[in-house]
C-alpha cells in the first residue's frame, strides 16, 4: 500500500531541489550569452539544506554526502521523470547547423519528445568552456564512484569510438522509486532484469534432508548471517574474497530450489533465480549485458542469487576450436568474475557435480550433494505434506 505521507515528504524536497536546479540552468544561460546575473559562477548558488527532514530523499541525500556536483547529477538525471519541461530550453536549435548545440548534448527517446540530457549536458552546465573542471567532473562516471559502486546512475554504453560522454544520464529504477514513491520496490522479470523472486509457504522445520546437509546449511546461514562482522570488525576483507559460493548437485524434484527459498526466508534476504539455460543468448555480448544489469541491481540488496542450470554455462569445457567457443569461454569468464566479485550469497544448482568443470568448482566454498531421499525421509515428506 502507498504511503501518501512518504510521496509528500519526497515532493516537497525535491521540489526545493528542483528549484535550485533551474536557477542553475537559469545562471548557466546568462553566463553562456555573458549576461548580467547575481552570480560569478552556478557553484555560487547554494543547493537546499535538507538536514532535519524526514523525506527518503533528503534521508538519502545525507546518508551519501552528496556534494554540489553529485547532487546537481542526481538532480539532472531525476528531472525526465518528474519535470522533464524544465530541459526543454536545450531543444533551441543553432541556426547555422538546424541542429540542437553540440555542446548542450543530450538525445530524443524512442517514445520521450523530450530532451534526455547526457553526460556531455552535464559538462556544458557545471564547467561550461572551463577544461579543468571538464576533466575534474570526469570521475563522476568511473567505475569507483559512488554512482557507479551503488547503482545509483550512470551513462548509457556507447558505441566503440563515440565520445564517452554522449551516453545518456540515467538514474537507477530503485532510486527513482525511492525518490517517487518513498520506497524500493522489488524488481519484476524483464530484459532488464532477468531474474525471478523465489519464494516458498514452507519453514524451515518443513526442510527433510539427512543430518549432513543440514550441517553444511547451517554453515551458510551462519555466513549470511554474520558475514558483516566476519569482514568488517575482524578485518578479513583483506585476506578473504567477497562472497560466499556454494554449488547444490543431486537429481531434481530433491530439494535444491526449495532449500534455496527457505535459506532466504529463515535469514530474512530475498532469493532471485536466474536460470543460465534460459539466459545465454547466441548474440555476441548480450549474455554478459544481461548478466551486467542483474549484478549491477544486486549490489549491496543483501540478495541471494541461485544460478539453475548452472551445466549452461559451467559444463566442461573443451578446445577452442572456432569464433562461437571463443564466446562461450568469454561468457563463462565474465560470469566467474562478476561471481568472485559479488559479496552476498551466491548458490549454482546442477543435476551432476561431474557436469562442472573442475576449474570452476575450486571457486566455491561448498558443494552440497542432495540425494534422492531414503525410505525413512519420503515417509516424514509424505507425512508433513
């Protein structure tokens, strides 16, 4: 249910927010037509002290430390989606060329009659012809910025040999819907997103599997649950790798995915399934982009990603023989990496563990075998069902 009292306390905010946006713009067109204005520089105007606010917008603005230039980017990324009329003063066309200014930047959508700013708008607006603080603002959009690092916006890729920052400005569906309506919704399956929630009615006390299972899963929860303290407070950021991997094997119908479910359920994490067999695509890169955008949406969520049909992609390999195994080999290499890098929970399912190259298995820090249940565990299955 939406909370009417959340959306205000957002409005409100950004709408101071908004105006000192267009008082940048404003700033921005007098200093570019060397007109009189109130100010030497638009960093001269000072953005709204939102300190003591209860909105998720100022609430996220603080908690980040936002400076002037980051919170100007938000804001320019932000305005398509609440005041996209605010940008229409870019849609002045140069009379020599017909064409909107090459240094305003900036794109038309396939469906938006707007202007969709790019990160070259952003240039044009904070550093004007200043090169210095062109190439100052530049860090904004690599990889170890804070955007970047928490998905929260970023420039749209660009083809091979395009300036880099005509890529679109784009803010983050779980910031727009933070900033929107108060707060993150869950992701549904798409192009964008190709992953489903997992969820299960059963508990944990519904779980029969034999004693040394249930032992290497209470090694998992225990990790989920105290990973934090684990790498923070004692250190071991510096000696251990991001992440947990841990592969489930055994025939289906044993218990995989609905164990999968209830680990999420009994440490309180949502569980999205990704199924590799669905997901690798015969189109050069767009296995890897989809696999981006997953990642990239699943940072710091405290997620856990369960990888079926995990053999798709992480089957034994053979030579290289001809340009479509150089691609797989480099699909299988980028999921291994963004794997490795991810710090939460991350679970493969295969029917066989001799189905996985053994390369890839001394990436995990388990592999559980579920077996076909016995006589004595069918019997405790058929009498809680």
């Amino acid at each position: 249910m939406v909370d009417k009292s959340k959306i205000a306390a957002n409005a409100a905010d950004i709408d101071r927010e908004i105006a000192w946006f267009r008082e940048i713009l404003k700033t921005r067109s007098l200093l570019n037509a060397k007109k009189e204005t109130g100010y030497q520089s638009v960093y001269d105007i000072a953005p709204p002290y939102l300190n003591g606010s209860a909105s998720a917008f100022a609430a996220f603005i603080n908690e980040h430390q936002l400076d002037f230039e980051e919170r100007f980017l938000l804001a320019l990324a932000l305005v398509p989606h609440v005041k996209p009329e605010l940008l229409d003063m870019f849609l002045v066309k140069n009379d020599a060329t017909q064409q909107i200014y090459t240094e305003f930047g900036g794109k038309h959508g396939k469906n938006h009659n707007g202007f969709i700013p790019t990160g070259e708008t952003a240039m044009f607006i904070l550093a004007g012809n200043n090169l210095q603080k062109r190439f100052s603002l530049q860090r904004c959009f690599d990889g170890f910025h804070k955007f970047s690092r928490e998905n929260i916006l970023s420039l749209e890729e660009i083809d091979k040999n395009e300036p880099m920052l005509s890529g679109s400005l784009s803010i983050s569906q779980e910031v727009l819907d933070l900033f929107t309506m108060g707060e993150i919704r869950k992701p549904n399956f798409s192009a964008e997103f190709p992953a489903k929630l997992l969820t299960t009615k059963m508990e944990w006390a519904d779980l029969i599997l034999n004693n040394h299972v249930m032992l290497q899963l209470r090694e998992i929860e225990t990790w989920v649950t105290h990973h934090h303290k684990l790498m923070k407070e004692w250190g071991m950021e510096r000696i251990l790798k991001p992440g947990y991997k841990s592969l489930f094997y055994g025939p289906p119908g044993t218990g995989k995915t609905t164990t999968a479910a209830l680990l999420g359920k009994k440490t309180n994490r949502d569980v999205y399934r990704i199924d590799l067999s669905q997901m690798v695509s015969k189109y050069i890169g767009e296995t890897e982009k989809n696999l981006a955008k997953l990642f990239d949406r699943a940072e710091n969520k405290e997620w856990i990603l369960f990888f079926d049909e995990a053999d798709a992609l992480f089957g034994k390999r053979t030579s290289t023989r001809d340009a479509h195994d150089r691609y797989a080999n480099q699909q299988v290499s980028y999921l291994l990496q963004r794997i490795e890098d991810f710090d939460g929970l991350v679970i493969l399912a295969s029917n066989q563990k001799s189905n996985i190259d053994e390369a890839f298995m001394r990436r995990f820090q388990s592999s559980i075998n579920f077996p076909m249940p016995t006589a004595e565990e069918r019997l405790k299955i058929w009498s809680n069902g």
